[in-house]
DNA sequence: ACAATAAAAATGAACGTTCATTCTTTTTTT
DNA sequence: AAAAAAAGAATGAACGTTCATTTTTATTGT
C-alpha cells in the first residue's frame, strides 16, 4: 500500500510536470530531463513509469481526457431532459475549462497537433458517449437539428475551448454573465 | 529581377516545406535539414533567408496568416450589409479552411501551442479588423448579439477549424449541404 | 562584345551542444 | 539478505548552426 501510494505518487507528479512544461515550452523545448526535475525525480526514473518519452505524452493526454470527460458528467443523469441535460452538462465542461485551464490547455495542444498517438486519440475519444447519446436522443425527439455529431460539437462545445486558449492568453476575461451569453450561443445553435 | 525571382522561389519552396512538415510530424519532429532537402536546398542555404528556426517558424505563421485574411476578405465589400457581409465572409473563411486545409492546419496547431512567438502572433491578429468592423456596425444596428467580438469569433468562425481538422483527420466528411447547415448554426448563434 | 574580376548565393562538411535513453551503483523496502 | 526502486553519470545519436569553399551572377575596363 505504502509502496504502491507512493508510485502513485511519483506518476502524478510526472504527468503534471508534463502538462506544464508542454503548456509552457511546447513539446519541442520540453526535454526528459526538465520534466524529472520538475517532479523531483532523476531522469532514469521516469523509464519506470513510462517506456519513453512518447509513451509518457500519450499517458498524460489519456490522464488527463478521462478527468475531463469525467468531470463533465458528473452530475449529469440519463433520465434528465434533453435540455437540462445538455445545459448540465455544458456548463460542468465551461468550468473545466475555465477552471482548470492547464488542463484543458493541454488537451488542445493535443488535439490539434500530431503529438499523440492515433491509438491513444482513440482511446481518448471513448469517454465522450453520454453526451452523443444525449445528443441522439434529442434529434429523436425533435429538439435538437438533425446534423453530424462533429457538427454538434463544433458549435455547442469547441467555442469553449477558443474561449479558454483566448483568457489564457490574457485577451480577454469571460465573466459570470458573459457565460450565460455563451451558453444561450450554444444552445441556439444546435437547438431546433 | 531575375535574380530577385530565384530567391522568392526559394523562400516560398522553404515555407511550404515547414507547413508541410511541421503539420505531419509536429515541429518537434521538423529538424531544418529536412526541411532543407524537402525544399531542394542546402541546410546552410535557410540562413540566408531567415536568422533561425525560431524565425522561419514566426515567417511562415505571418505568410500563411496574410494569405487566410485576404482570401477571407476577397469578396467583401463595407458598402454590404451586415447579414450579407457576413455570409459572403464567412463562406470564403470556410472554402479556405476546408480545401487549403494545409494552410489552416498549420494555422491550428500554431494557434495551440507555444511555437510562435508573442510579437509574431499579434501581427498575424491584425488582419482580421474588417470582420470585427462589421460585427460592431451589427451590434449597432441591433442585428447581432451584442457580445464581447472574442465571444463572436468563438461561435460564428471558431467552429470551422474544429470541422477541418476531423476533416482532416478522415473522422468525417463536410458535404455542400451540411455546409448550408453550418453557416445557418453560426448565424443563429450570433444573430440577435 | 567580352574577358577579367568582384560580389553574392549556395553548398557540404564540421562543430559544439543537447537530448533521450541506458548502465552501473547506491539506497530503500521487503 | 535479497529484491526492488531510484539515482547520477555515461553514451551515442541527432540537432541547429557556422565555416571554408565552390558556383553563380553582376560589374568593370578595354
């Protein structure tokens, strides 16, 4: 138990290492041996944990995709309506993206650069079906438009994730009315 | 004027040869003799057309950033009014987006990480002033929301490189009549 | 018009550094 | 005392950049 906690540990404080540097530096100025001492750690220890340093990024983005899908349904209900639903749902992942933005910022360098793998993208993408399947559902029911998923995450999720990259930026500041804005931005633009 | 051709020639071969490989390989992965022998050139031969990496990067973000703006911007005139204005804008950043989509991969992944340089992004930044222009003359008209520009960009525009790099990635197809469905999503979540 | 010469552009090889990874030894845990 | 975990130093490869040289282009004097 001690033995495991403390590996635990140890991996964690890699992965956040990782994010941070990535976040910072890019992947291209961010070597092994920066993230060990960041983590407190000697370089060779890190090839316990991970086989090398791609193994390591790929970890890290899969880490990290399951705490956000994970917080974004926290406390959402398959018997909630698709409305509410959508809304609960929607406003858990503003806050996480908002909130803890070195995460998020860290799946968008992901997501929009070839640093992960394909296989660990995948895997990545898995968690995300309670809010299709929502989304199904609507369509069903005549609530939401008939279009591609793709094109229902586009305009109802991915602006938040411009919005976070901008007030990390410094460009501007999303205050508390400003997201109500954006919610009803969202919802007009997917709903029928 | 010979002469002045040749080396054109050379810098534009150089800065196709980075957005093509930066796209495929990450900038990590993108050592200059690669893109020396991809261009036709020698490694030492890059250095006369820029200082450094770091500069061809920076180079290559504000060339391809100028051709995305005037190509957005082709077909616009101010004497339009807004809701046409915005259409005929937002159908050309769409064309881009979706069939020069080497140009705006290369634009999303330097949009998403640290690789260029502050000064180099607020340069690239400030073409964009007709789209802004017209989204404050449609506030003042009471046509569009009137919303902070980056909450505008976030819904109306931002939306479109999320579609492009699934595009990209082979996730799906954007066909004539989703495209329809996709400006009709981005107008709503805009309009008032 | 044309050699001769100067200047500019381009090159391949070389340099010093940095990096990811491994090896050997030490420390900690069982 | 054995096994596992961790450490620091070592290694070889790869990188960005520069250097010495060659090739190409432009300029000059006749």
């Amino acid at each position: 138990m001690a033995q495991l906690q403390k590996s635990i540990d140890k991996r964690n404080a890699l992965i956040k290492a990782t994010i941070e540097l990535v976040n910072n530096n890019g992947f291209h100025a961010t070597p092994m041996s920066k993230i060990a001492k960041m983590a407190n750690v000697s370089p060779a220890t890190i090839y316990l944990y991970f086989e090398n340093k791609q193994d390591l990024v790929n970890k890290t983005y899969i880490d990290v995709k399951a705490q956000y899908t994970s917080y974004a349904f926290e406390t959402y209900t398959t018997d909630m309506s698709v409305e509410h639903g959508f809304e609960i749902i929607w406003k858990r992942i503003a806050d996480f993206k908002l909130n803890e933005s070195e995460n998020a910022m860290f799946l968008a360098q992901c997501d929009n650069t070839p640093i992960i793998d394909e296989p660990s993208l995948q895997e990545g993408i898995k968690h995300l079906q309670p809010l299709l399947d929502l989304w199904e559902r609507g369509k069903k029911e005549g609530l939401i438009k008939n279009m591609s998923n793709y094109l229902l995450y586009a305009y109802a999720i991915n602006p938040l994730s411009f919005l976070m990259m901008a007030q990390k930026r410094g460009a501007f500041q999303l205050e508390a009315s400003q997201l109500e804005d954006a919610y009803q931005s969202a919802w007009s633009s997917i709903k029928n």
